[in-house]
C-alpha cells in the first residue's frame, strides 16, 4: 500500500500536460543572440530602403536618422526615368532566368551520372568540381575575356558585347556546386526505387524524368537560388564583357548612372538598389517552401 502511495506522489509531482515550462537560461541566451544577428544582417536592407525614400536633403545630412516624416518617391522617379532601365531589367531576367534553368538541368542529369553509374575517372571528376569552386572569379575575369573574344568570332551570338558572354562563364561557375550539392540528394533515393521501377515496366528515361527528377527537386530549388543570385547580382562580368553594346547591359550597370565625378546620387543608387532587391524577394517566396526541405536534406528512405 505504501508503494502505490510513494508511487501516486511521485505521479503527482510530475509536470501537467500544458502547464508553462520555464525557458532555460542558455536557450534565452542562444535566441537573443539569434534575434542580435538577425538584426545585424537586416539593418542594412533597412537603411537602404530608408534611403531610398529620404528626400535628398536627409539623405546628404550629416546627422542621417533612422527615420524620416517626410517620404518620397523623387529617387524612384529618377531610376525609372533613366534611359533603357526596362531594359536592363529584362537582361538581367533573361540571363539570370537562363542560367537557372539550364544549370538546374545540367547539374541534375551530371549528378545523376556521377552518382548512378561507375566509370573511369569519376573521382577525379569529384575533385575537380571541388577546385573550380576554389579558384577566385576575379583570376578568371582575364582568361575569359581574351577566350570570349576568340569564341566570338567564330560562333556569333557568344562573343563580347552579347548576353551570351554573360551567360557562358556563369553557367561553368555555377555547375560544379550544383553538380555537388545534387549528387547527395540522389545518392539519397535507394536504389530499390529504381529496382521496383524497372519491375513495373519504367524505362531509365521515365525513372529519370517521372520518378527521379520530383524526389530531387528540392535540391533543385536550393541550387537555383544560388545561381540566380550570383547571376543577379554581377557586376564584374558585365563590365568586364559588355564593353560598347551598351543595350545588352544588365541591371548592375544602371547603377553606375548615378555615380558623378562631382556627387553621387546616393538616394538614386538607394532606390536601384531596392528595385535590384524585389525580384530576389518575389524568387524567395515563391520557391521558400521547396528551399527548406532542400537545405534540410534529402528525401528518406
């Protein structure tokens, strides 16, 4: 009787289903240094966005708030009035879009070899995707040029001065991550897939493309993002390979508008930079969901 009764208590003193559980002192600590982080990382996308919408006597204070009461959009007239920034805008979309799809696609079916099928030289393989991602792109920006230049006059359309100079090198750096980051994800899918698969009467070609290809294309996304950035984002590239065609400039170079010898329009580089921003945001949401599962890992077995 004793023992039920020291057994009852010890139930008794057990912690209630719902009943507020104190946070520990280290998980408080580790959320505030998160919430510190977070907030080191989004001030300068704050203040940017503040600026842009500054009229151009706060903005070129010397006492800058982080605040203003009296917004404007003077700086985002100014960037949609410049000459040609549609169209710069869709460059920047066209090639950034083109590397995306295409990277995705290559990287997907080279994963998909180095993983699935043992031939000579595929360590070496591996390796040298690993030191393609070592090399500095500004090493690189020369040997490009004078290759672009050479291409160029034997295959129109890939030279200097075209889109196609753009596109070329950010495909070549943008594959050895995305060929290594998608060889896990198909390592991942058991082998048993593609063995009951063959059972049922699937092709190699319909296991790659009906049952492979949507198991991996988390990983897919997570690639994606990191190519259409960098892709987004170029400067070097475009001033480096887009010399005097002028009309095949990309997004980046609109900026150098607003850069004066004698003053920068700093609220008009606020707002381009805001409006280079709203396509990475809208390329966040829609494929938000897909990136999570894809910087998770891979599918289960």
């Amino acid at each position: 009787m004793s023992g039920v009764r020291a057994t009852a208590d010890r139930a008794g003193t057990r912690r209630a289903p719902g009943r507020f559980r104190p946070r520990r002192p280290w998980r408080l600590a580790a959320e505030a240094g998160a919430l510190l982080i977070a907030a080191a990382v989004a001030f300068p996308l704050y203040w940017m966005v503040l600026s842009a919408f500054k009229p151009a006597g706060e903005v070129q204070s010397t006492r800058p708030l982080p605040w203003t009461l009296a917004p404007s959009l003077d700086a985002f007239r100014r960037v949609f009035q410049q000459q040609d920034f549609g169209r710069y805008f869709l460059n920047s979309l066209f090639v950034a879009g083109v590397v995306v799809v295409v990277s995705a696609l290559i990287a997907f079916l080279a994963a998909t070899a180095v993983t699935r099928f043992r031939f000579r030289f595929r360590t070496t393989l591996l390796v040298m995707f690993l030191v393609a991602q070592m090399v500095p792109v500004e090493a690189l920006t020369i040997p490009l040029f004078f290759l672009l230049r050479d291409v160029g006059t034997a295959v129109p359309g890939i030279g200097l001065n075209t889109l196609g100079a753009l596109i070329l090198p950010h495909l070549a750096f943008s594959l050895p991550f995305a060929i290594w980051m998608l060889r896990g994800f198909v390592r991942a899918v058991p082998a048993a897939v593609e063995e009951a698969a063959a059972i049922d009467g699937a092709s190699r070609a319909r296991f790659l493309w009906q049952i492979l290809f949507p198991l991996v294309f988390p990983g897919l996304v997570a690639t994606s993002v990191f190519s259409f950035i960098s892709t987004w984002n170029d400067f070097l590239f475009a001033k480096s390979f887009i010399i005097s065609a002028t009309e095949n400039s990309t997004l980046p170079m609109a900026l150098l508008v607003f850069f004066k010898p004698d003053e920068n329009d700093w609220g008009g580089i606020m707002a381009a930079s805001t409006v280079m921003t709203i396509p990475v945001l809208v390329f966040f949401v829609l494929v938000q969901r897909r990136l999570v599962s894809g910087l998770g890992g891979a599918v289960k077995d």
